[in-house]
C-alpha cells in the first residue's frame, strides 16, 4: 500500500511541473540503456517500503542541496510535502543540528546523509552503528542505497544542466547549501 501512495505522490509531482518538462527524459531518450537502467533503480526504490519515506525524503533533499541540484530539489520539496514533511523541516535543513524540527533519529538520518555525500564520505562507521540501533539491516540498506542514488541521480542531473520544473511552485523548498567543509 505504501508503494502505492508513493506512486501516486511521484505523479501529482509531475503533473506540477510548469516548465522545462522535457529536460531529463530529453537526455535520457538518447540512450535508452541508461534510460531503463534508471527506470529500474526508480522503480526499485520506489517499492522498497521498509524505511519511512519521511526519512528517506529527508536524507535525500539534504543530499541534493549539498550537490547543489535544483531540479532534485524541486521534485523532492513536493515529495517531502506528500510525505509529510513540514514546512519548518524544509527550512530548516541547512542548520538541522540545532532545530527542535526534527527528531533524533530523523537528525541522525540527516548526519548520515551528509557524510555519505561528503567527498571524501566521512565519519560512516559511528554514524552506521547508531542507526542500526533505530533501524533494521534491511532499513538501512534501503537508506543508503537511497542516498547513494540522490548523489547519482543530483550529479548526472546537473552534468546535463536539468533545470527545475516548479512542482513545488508556491510550496517551502529545501535550499542548495554548502558542504561541512565549506563554510
């Protein structure tokens, strides 16, 4: 059930789109391969359910804004809305050490994210140990296959110059921000 109103959220997303519709698939159309194989990790993801998209959202909009994607962070702005994911939690991304917005597991699923998107990846294997307190193997796994797709799924985005679309005109987006080391 669960897939399915995830489905569903991924279709209202897009049916929001405003602009610059045709700039992934456009690239994507090229080659069909890589169009498949992308099909195929989506639809993956999609229906694992294990974790709760709320975490999964999470971690992956603080992965886009540290990339830097924007078109990510539109699409995942509306997902977040979807997955109930507040507008103070949006806001409040850049500095989530220090916000009352989240729980301590969603700050720890944050942290996690962070590190795996780090360049080098950073400080995994305290951060590994605490969330296998909170989650299951397979949670995890879902999670950080989930982040590691976001790095994929940002950066290929912005190598193309994939634009945003606007499905999240008029809502609270998550904002680019800089890395750890960077500020």
């Amino acid at each position: 059930m669960r897939a399915l109103t995830r489905i569903r959220h991924y279709l209202q997303a897009v049916q929001q789109a405003k602009r610059n519709r045709s700039d992934l698939f456009g690239w994507l159309a090229r080659r069909p391969q890589i169009l498949l194989g992308t099909i195929g990790y989506e639809t993956a993801l999609l229906f694992s359910n294990r974790l709760d998209p709320k975490l999964k959202e999470l971690a992956e909009l603080k992965t886009a804004g540290l990339v830097n994607c924007e078109f990510c962070l539109d699409i995942g702005s509306a997902l977040a809305h979807s997955s109930g994911l507040t507008e103070q939690q949006l806001r409040d991304l850049p500095r989530y050490r220090t916000s009352d917005a989240y729980s301590d597991l969603e700050k720890l699923v944050i942290s996690f994210a962070e590190a795996m998107t780090a360049t080098p990846a950073i400080d995994l294997a305290d951060l590994r140990t605490e969330l296998l307190t909170h989650l299951s193997k397979g949670q995890f796994a879902e999670l950080t296959a989930s982040i590691a797709w976001e790095n994929q799924r940002a950066r290929h985005n912005q190598g193309l110059g994939v634009r945003p679309t606007g499905m999240a005109e008029g809502m609270a987006c998550a904002i680019p921000e800089r890395a750890a080391n960077e500020r």
